[in-house]
C-alpha cells in the first residue's frame, strides 16, 4: 500500500477522495497494526517524503497511543504494550531519528510521539535509556537538534508523571535545560525551547527547590529570562514564574521584591502577550492567598500552607499599576465573546486582591473612581466603573454600603444618559455585581428601598433595549435584583413590577439580534429566576406564562426544512424553552392550589417533550429529560399514562454513552419517576435494571455515572418494595464488588471526592433497598448480606475520609440494617469493630443532619440489640 498518496489524498479538497483514503487508513489499521504503525514512523522519518504526508503520519501515530477519554486512553495503552518488541523498538529508531530532521513540523511531531511513547512505556520500566539519549544530544549536536531535544523534553514531563523518574535523572534533565536557557547558548531557538521545557519540569523540581542553593540558581536563571532581548523567551520566563507561584508558593518570600520589580517593569513597558503574563503572576498569588486564608477560616482554623501576605505587603505598589491598566481598553472588546486584553486582565487581577485583602483595598481604589467617573474621555469614565465593580466582592458590607449609596444613582442615570456603550455595559455589568454581592437577606442594611425600586426596575428595562452585550448585562443585573428578594415572599417590592419584568424579557428574547452576546439565554435565565423568586400573589401570572412558553415551544418544532446552523439555533432554543418549562412546573407543582389550575396543561407539555426528544440533540435532550422528571414529580402516580409513550427515550437516554451527562440526567429522571409512580413502575423495571447494570459494567461509561446509578437502584427497590426481589441478587453483587473498590483507595482530592460521591452512591443504594423490604415479609432475604454491609462501613469508618455527606448516609445505613432484620442485626452489629465509635462520633456532630441521623440510628440498634 502506497501510504505517501494515501495521506495526501486523506488531505484532499475532493470530499470522495478524502473519505476513501480515510477508509484505507482505517483497514490498514484494523488489519495489520505493527505494520500500520511502522509504515507512518517511517514515513514521518524519511526525508524524501513531502512534509504534509509526514506531519500526518505523525498526528496519527500520537493518536494511536492516546485518546481523552480515560477507557479509550486504557485500551490504546494496552494495544501498544502488547505489540511485537521488534515493531516498538523499529517505530521508537525512527521517531528518534526525525528529531534530528532539518524540517521543523517533522521534529515537532516526533516531539510529541516520543512523549506519549515515554508516558506509556517508562511507568513500565521500559525504554529506560530514552532519557539518556535525549540528553547526549544537547551537548554538541546542531542547533536544531537541541532544540528538538528540548523541545521532547518538555512534552515528556507533562505525559509522565514526577514519580516516574528517579531524582538523578531530573538533576540532569534541570542540569541541560537550564544551561540552554543561558546566555551562552547562542541560538534562540534553543534558548526558547529550554524555557519552555523547564516551564513542563517544574513539578519535577521539588527537591530542587526544597534545597537553598539550588532554588536560588533556578529562580535567578528565571528573572535572567525574563530580561531576554526576545519576546518569546520573556514570555515564556514569565509563564515559568505563574507555574512556580502556584507550586512553590512557600519558597517565594525572599524572591517577591526581584519579581515585583520585573513584572513592573514588564506591564509598563513590554509587548501585551508578556505583560498579561506578568500580571497572571500576581493573580496566581492571590488565588494561593485566597485558599490558604479559607483554610484558616475553615474548620479547625489551620493550613498546612503558612500564608505570607504578599499581596498586602505589595498593595501600595500593586494597586496602582493595576489601575493604570484599566485604561488600557481596546475600541470592541465588550462585542467580542473571547476577548482578553491588559485591562481586562488588571480588572481581573484587581478583583482577586480585592477578594484577598479585603476593607484594605477600599482606601486606594476609591480615589480613582472619584477622580475619573466624570471624565470626559470615556477612558476614564469606563475605567472608574470598572474599578468599582471589581473591589465589590471582597470588602465588608459595612466598607461598601456607603459607597454604593452615593454611586448607585450616578450609575442608573449613566446607563441611560452616557453616549458611549462601553461605559454603559460595564456600567450595567457592576449594578449586577452590587446586586449579586450587597443585596438580599443576608446584607443587614438595604441598598434599595420601596423608593428606589421602581427606577431601577424602569432602567434595567429600558437597557435591555440597547445593544446586545449592554442588555445581556442588563439581564444578569436583573437577574441578582430577583435573586436578592428570594427570602422576602410577599413584600418583596418587586411584586407591582412582575407583569412588565417579564414582558421586557420576552420582548428581547424575540429581538433579531437576541443570538449576539448570549443575550437570548441570558434573558431566559433572568426569567427563570424571576418565576423561581415569584411570590403567592404572582402566581396567576406565573399560570398565564405557562400556554405563551409552550405556544413557543410549539412554533420551534412545526417542520420546516433547515440548514445545519439553523438546526444548531433551534435545537439551543428548544433546549432553553424546555429549561423555562422546567422551572414553571416545580413553582407551580410545589403548593397545592396552583398544582390543581396547572394539571390542566400537563397532556400538551408532555406531547410538547415527547415532539422534543425527535428532533435529534443532546442538549435537547438534557433539557427535556430534566424538564419531564419535574412534570413527573408534580403529576405523581397519573404520570403512569405517559410511560408506553416515553419509556422508548428513557431507554435512549441510559444508552447515551457518548453524551454521559445525557445519561447520567436520565439515571436521575428514573429516581424521579420511581417516587411519582412508587409500585406502578414495575412493569418497566426489567428493562431499566437490565439497561443500569449493562451500563456498571461498561468500562466505556464515564465514571461520574455510576454513583448515580447505584442510588437508582435505591430508588427502585424503595418503588416496588419485595417485587425487587428478582434483582436482589444481580444489585447486591454489583454493590459489593464496588464497595471492595472503594475502600484503600489512596489518591489526589479529584479521586477522594469521586470515592466519596461512588460510596454515597452505594450506600444510598443499600438504604433504599433495605427501606423497601421493611415492611414485607422477605426481609429475612437481606440477612446474607448484612455481614458485608457492615464490613463495608468499618472499611470506610476507618479510612478517615469520608465527607459530611457520606457520613449521614453511612449512618443512617446502620440504623437501617438494624431497623429492618431486627434481631438478626443485633448481634452482628454488636460484634463490629467500629460501629460503637462511628455512632459516638456521628452522634457528637457538629452537623445537625448527621446529627439526627445517628438518633435514630441508636434507637434501631438498642431494639435490635433488645430483640
């Protein structure tokens, strides 16, 4: 097979040729897999080939041995494994050899093949010399190969993990990189390609910088860099001091004054691509302050982080300098969704000192606002407004209330009167902040009043007639303004206006612009948090809302043909009309009044979700489902009408593996249906529980699905009480062979959490199960499985890990054992190594719920025990 015309015509402007050649790759791959792969490394390193055909035979061969998707990752990494030694070593000769090829895209590539190879093969103990090789090259090759070599490096310590390499060999790796950072080396390039690659090493580093000396040499070769007459190099220098702000965050206190004065220096002076990185270096040190100083605040008032107030020592310096970027704006930004410049990043940046040293930043910004507000250059005007909306979360109500009192009417006649728009979207943006941050139950003193309500309600809504991005913030105001008066009910002062607040909101979801700066979705947003806070006396216009929403879910779906971008449109529409639906049903189903009027309209939305669920899209989907697992609570066991209809998506839904947040919604939709139709859900049982441990045992479902699923089967077995009989043995064993996973599970805090949400998952599981057969006479079924049960919770009693929300659960597991067998528990739970002290514990919580909990629990246990 002639593979160079292949991948050219895989690269063709002809749809058919393309396709072909595709099909082509793909049997020469399913077909002969050593031969695939060794016929790209070959092409990619044979320099008579065009570089078109060898940077794709790259990018296919790195494809080859990674994916994103961690079970097609495991399955890629196996296939590799198990492949002839003879075709690995040939493959890795020629990836080794195109690092030293004169043409860049073809170093490039094998660059990034390498690493994947390494992130495969060194946690094996295999290609154990790769290191050594890379490094003999850095010493007295070409330029280009050293900059190659550096270059494989770097992507080398981002595939493999710290562990994996032995401390000598990162000595000499931070040994060769750091001497190519130098001045000595004269070519750039290098120079470059090694600051980017120490950059990737730094979480190698850390007895490096643990050690005084050579910490002060790593640090010193950094701000060197930073001073590069290239603009790259100081990029990169200063991308090295973000990493090392948040790695190393302890080692910086006799390095701060050095770094102050460079990055200065760089925001006043250098090229914007290094200044924004000079700034990122002063929010990463903020975002360190901010967790270590929630940790103090925390349970037990202690970090194992000391925090070293660097910003509160650089304020009188720092401040300053980020306010003078703030006038640094660019003519469009605020009409461009993916815009970041230096005065967005000194906004950013100001926000997080704010919320870092709090009251203190008040003294230094409020000058600036006061000075500049009333400019003429609307520079000035927009960067005062800015300034002020980003120093409101932080500072103590007590600090900001006055100053609020004196801008607030400023700022709603600016909204309105000030000619220029970019004054009056940042203007309409930090009313939303003041909103968001200084309004609701919890501010002791009101900013608005009966008085003042009604002209912000009156600006708000004539804003949301101005251009796109000024009314989508006039929106997200709107938005905080509602939110605010959640806890107020009837006296909320927003009541008299609730008619037309949700007429201006329509009116601009029908605007021809309403695609332009998330407008439409903010509006529906804004209009779901106003039927969510709507109040008792609101209620008769919450019901008339109802038939106008499903008339424009109903004009979305009459069939006209579209293109793609428009069936994209529709398709977010129907998703957000389904979203507003949604929270309509749940205000009206949650008192029994509007319930009643309500029902009315039930048959239509649900043939409205089902009409939905054709048109194909997951996001549709998502909405729907969700939208239909709210009617289902509210309709209760009358929603056993709709199943025939319905049950063929529902299975849809827990097939969607490729969308699992699809899944995972519809595993929730199930527990809803299970408490809406309790024991009339039988008859689909078979079906659901077949489909829910297919997918348990599918290693290509994301994981986040499964704790789900667990507390499904909870769900059900509560649902249909003894009939859960004839799954009884399937479930149990799924359970126990994750509750053995889920135990010595030791890992980072993404891992810990996941263990917790999967033990909650079973746990919730075995509590619904045990529930359900309480009152039956089968519960002598369950005593098999009491014994694991409670192995289960001294395994996780002992680890010490578990959160709050598992501990409840665990806790009211026990007493549901020994509520439900009675005697037979008694003893076994007298026996256990733990249960005594797990049940003093939770019994001395903190925590009222875990607290109740275990209440209840003690009592079961004493009538087991005494039985």
């Amino acid at each position: 097979m002639e593979v160079t015309q292949v991948l050219l015509n895989a690269q063709s402007i002809d749809g058919t040729t393309r396709k072909n050649a595709e099909e082509s790759l793909k049997q020469f791959q399913e077909q002969n897999l050593p031969g695939f792969l060794l016929s790209l490394s070959g092409e990619l390193a044979n320099e008579e080939k065009p570089v078109e055909t060898r940077k794709l035979a790259g990018l296919i061969l790195k494809n080859a041995l990674d994916a994103k998707e961690q079970h097609r990752k495991f399955e890629l990494v196996q296939r590799w494994l198990f492949l002839d030694d003879n075709a690995k070593s040939q493959i890795k000769a020629c990836l080794l050899k195109t690092i030293s090829s004169p043409v860049s895209d073809a170093r490039s590539t094998a660059s990034q093949v390498i690493a994947k190879v390494a992130g495969i093969e060194l946690p094996q103990k295999q290609w154990l010399e790769l290191i050594g090789s890379l490094l003999s090259n850095v010493h007295q090759s070409p330029a280009h190969v050293k900059q190659a070599t550096f270059e494989t490096l770097g992507y080398l310590c981002e595939d493999v993990s710290p562990d994996v390499i032995d401390q000598d060999q990162v000595n000499k790796i931070l040994t060769a990189v750091v001497q190519g950072m130098s001045a000595s080396e004269g070519n750039i390039d290098v120079r470059l390609a090694a600051t980017r690659a120490l950059n990737n090493a730094l979480g190698f580093a850390l007895a490096n910088f643990n050690n005084d000396r050579e910490r002060d040499y790593l640090m010193r070769v950094v701000c060197e860099a930073t001073q590069s007459s290239d603009m790259r190099i100081r990029q990169a220098a200063f991308e090295c001091l973000v990493s090392i702000s948040s790695t190393y965050y302890e080692k910086l206190a006799s390095y701060i004054q050095d770094i102050f004065n460079v990055t200065a220096k760089a925001v006043r002076e250098d090229d914007e691509s290094v200044a924004l990185q000079a700034i990122e270096f002063w929010s990463s040190i903020c975002d360190e302050e901010i967790d270590i100083l929630e940790e103090y605040e925390g349970v037990n008032g202690d970090s194992d982080i000391t925090c070293f107030y660097f910003i509160k020592q650089a304020l009188p310096a720092l401040v300053p300098m980020l306010l003078e970027l703030l006038l640094k704006q660019e003519e469009n930004q605020d009409q461009d969704e993916g815009a970041w410049n230096i005065a967005m990043a000194g906004g950013t940046c100001l926000g997080l000192v704010a919320r870092t040293v709090g009251d203190d930043i008040a003294p230094l910004v409020v000058p600036f606002i006061e000075e500049n507000i009333t400019k003429p250059d609307w520079r000035q005007r927009e960067a005062a407004t800015y300034a002020f909306g980003s120093i409101l979360d932080g500072p103590s109500p007590e600090k900001l209330i006055p100053l609020v009192n004196v801008a607030l009417n400023y700022m709603l006649s600016a909204l309105i009167k000030d000619p220029n728009s970019h004054v009056k979207d940042t203007t309409a943006w930090t009313l939303g902040r003041i909103f968001e941050f200084l309004h609701g139950s919890a501010i002791g003193l009101p900013i608005i009043t009966q008085e003042n309500c009604q002209q912000i309600v009156i600006v708000l809504r004539q804003s949301m007639k101005d251009t796109p991005n000024v009314a989508e913030k006039a929106c997200g105001a709107l938005y905080f303004l509602t939110q605010g008066y959640k806890e107020v009910g009837p006296s909320s002062p927003l009541v008299p206006f609730f008619q037309e607040i949700v007429q201006s909101l329509l009116t601009v979801t029908h605007r021809e612009d309403a695609g332009e700066s998330r407008l439409r979705t903010a509006a529906y947003e804004t209009l779901n948090e106003v039927v969510r806070c709507s109040t008792d006396e609101t209620s008769p216009l919450v019901l008339q809302l109802v038939p106008v929403i499903m008339m424009e879910l109903h004009n979305t779906l009459e069939g006209q043909k579209l293109s793609y971008d428009e069936r994209e449109k529709q398709s977010e529409l129907h998703g957000l009309l389904c979203g507003c639906l949604q929270v309509m049903i749940q205000k009206l189903g949650s008192s029994e009044p509007t319930k009643h009027v309500f029902m009315q309209y039930a048959e239509q939305i649900m043939g409205l979700f089902l009409r939905v669920f054709a048109c194909k899209s997951a996001t549709v989907h998502e909405e729907a489902m969700l939208a239909i697992g709210a009617l289902a609570y509210a309709t209760g066991p009358d929603f056993a009408k709709y199943m025939p209809e319905f049950y063929k998506y529902l299975e849809m839904g827990l097939q969607n593996f490729e969308e699992y947040q699809v899944c995972a919604v519809t595993v929730g939709v199930v527990g809803d249906i299970c408490r809406a139709l309790e024991d009339k859900i039988a008859p689909y049982c078979d079906g659901i529980m077949t489909q829910l441990l297919k997918n348990l045992s599918s290693n290509q479902l994301h994981r986040s699905v499964k704790p789900p699923i667990f507390s499904c089967f909870g769900d059900i077995a509560l649902a249909v009480g003894e009939y859960f009989e004839k799954y009884l043995m399937w479930a149990m064993s799924a359970l126990q062979r994750a509750a053995e996973l889920s135990t010595h599970v030791a890992g980072d805090d993404e891992l810990t959490e996941y263990t917790n949400s999967l033990r909650n998952g079973i746990l919730e599981a075995y509590s619904g199960i045990f529930q359900g057969f309480k009152s039956s006479s089968k519960t002598q079924l369950l005593i098999p499985y009491a014994p694991h049960i409670l192995q289960f919770l001294d395994g996780i009693y002992m680890e010490k890990d578990m959160d709050d929300v598992v501990m409840k659960t665990a806790i009211g597991v026990l007493g549901d054992v020994a509520d439900t067998l009675g005697s037979h528990a008694g003893s076994l739970i007298q026996q256990s190594v733990s249960c005594k002290d797990f049940l003093n514990e939770c019994l001395s919580s903190e925590d009222l719920m875990i607290k109740e909990s275990a209440e209840w629990a003690k009592l079961a246990i004493a009538r087991a025990i005494s039985a």
